[in-house]
C-alpha cells in the first residue's frame, strides 16, 4: 500500500474515528478473543469510469465470533420492507418529496 491517495484515505478514515470519539484504547480482559479489524478499499468513479476517489473502510471482523461465546445477543436495527413501503404510500398520498441521502459515517 504505497499509494499515497490510498494511504490519504485510510488516514482520512482514521481521523473520522477520532473526531467522533468513535473507539476507546483499554486492556484487554483476561480470557477473552480479540476481533480483528480488515481495511476495505474501493474507487469511486464518474459516469466516465475515472477513479475520482479512493475510499478506506477498517471494519471489524464480527463475522469470526461464535454465538455463545463472544456475545449472547445481536440487533441489526433495519426497517421492515411493510414500513418502508407505508411510508412511501403515505408520503405519496400527501404529495411529499422524498430525499434519499448517503451518511458517510453512518455505522461510527
């Protein structure tokens, strides 16, 4: 990874963590698994398929935990397809503009 735009990005991604107090440094308990973490990358590119940005994502490996042993409970807070689908009705019954947006740091 000796691409400065690449390295640009992760250090961006990082900087995000800080700015919104995203992760605390403690020791780590007695007997218990560590989750490692996993740099995503992808290029973001316009409608002429030209790489305008590269974008990092470190992502924690939740996938290698077991049930039972490193947590007990998970909650994936996603709206239902019923409710999404409501509020489109009534928004269309009430002649609302809908706005679709993208948060970049949703899940921090």
């Amino acid at each position: 990874m000796a691409d400065s735009a690449w390295i640009e990005s992760m250090q961006e991604e990082l900087h995000q963590f800080d700015r919104l107090d995203v992760w605390e440094l403690v020791d780590r308990p007695l007997c218990t698994n560590v989750i490692n973490l996993k740099w995503l990358w992808k290029n973001k590119r316009d409608e002429e398929n030209t790489v305008i940005r590269n974008k990092s994502h470190l992502v924690a490996r939740g996938y290698a935990q077991k049930e039972g042993v490193d947590f007990e409970e998970s909650f994936a807070p996603v709206a239902q397809l019923e409710a999404i689908r409501l509020f489109i009705a009534y928004a269309a019954h009430k002649s609302f503009t809908i706005y679709q947006m993208d948060i970049k740091t949703a899940f921090l």
